[in-house]
C-alpha cells in the first residue's frame, strides 16, 4: 500500500498542508496521485471552537515546512516567495499580521525537524508539478478575485 509505504501526514503540521505533504511523498515513490472532483471529504467542525487566526499561522508555517521536506532550492525558493507574500497580504488584509510573524519565527525553529525527514523531490514529481502548475490562475487574476475582495477567505 502506498500509504504505509510513505508514512502518514506529518503529526508536526497538525492541520494545513499536510495533504501535499502526502501527496508528493506518494509521487516521489513512484505511485500517481489522481484528482477526482466527485470525491468530497467533509469535516464536521463547530466554528465556535476555531480560533480566526488559525488559518494564517498553520498555513504560513508549514508551507515553509512542505518546502523544507520536499522541494529543490529553486522551485522551493519560487513556491515560498509566492506563498508567504500571498499570506502576508491576506494576514494584512484580515487583521492577523502579527500571527504570519509568529508562523515564520515557529517555521524557523522548527525547521531542523523538517530538514530531518527531508526526502528531495524526484525528477518524475518536479516534472508533474510543472505540468499542474500551467492549470494555476495567474498573478492578475488572483489579484482581481482574491486580494481586494474581503469576502474570499484563504
């Protein structure tokens, strides 16, 4: 089974990002990862338990966590310049700026764990992540619908 064989979302994420955690570590073992839109997971969850800030820190931090476990210097570099002024503008946006602070400083000294389960991204998964990216809006359009637009939530 490709699960047992990549291990299981990283327990240190806790929540965000563990997904494509999975999912490049299932690649770089040799097996696909499929898109199917018919498959819906959903989560029960009470919103009064959710703290507002959550989404800011967890995506922030372990984005440089993904990024630290699996991606060459390059492609890391380009991905985390993108995520994190993304989530920057977002958290200034929001009113959560100083939590984007706290994620890069947690980001930081957690980083050591990350390196240490680092497994370097094949050349068969860096080449499948170029071909998904060409499906991703471009700068302009996430400009126009996400960034002014209060209403979107990250």
């Amino acid at each position: 089974c490709a699960l047992l064989k990549t291990e299981l979302y990283p327990e240190e994420f806790f929540i965000s990002h563990e997904g494509p955690d999975l999912a490049l570590r299932i690649m770089n073992a040799g097996h696909k990862v499929m898109y199917n839109p018919e498959i819906v997971v959903k989560h029960s969850h009470s919103p009064l338990g959710r703290s507002s800030w959550r989404r800011y820190y967890y995506d922030t931090r372990n984005l440089v966590w993904l990024v630290l476990r699996n991606y060459p210097f390059f492609l890391g570099g380009k991905r985390l310049i993108i995520g994190l002024t993304a989530m920057a503008v977002y958290s200034l946006r929001d009113g959560f700026f100083r939590y984007w602070l706290k994620a890069l400083v947690d980001a930081i000294k957690g980083s050591q764990i990350a390196f240490r389960k680092r497994q370097a991204m094949t050349n068969d998964t860096r080449n499948i992540l170029r071909k998904i990216g060409k499906y991703r809006p471009g700068i302009l359009y996430m400009i126009q619908t996400r960034l002014f637009n209060r209403k979107v939530s990250i």
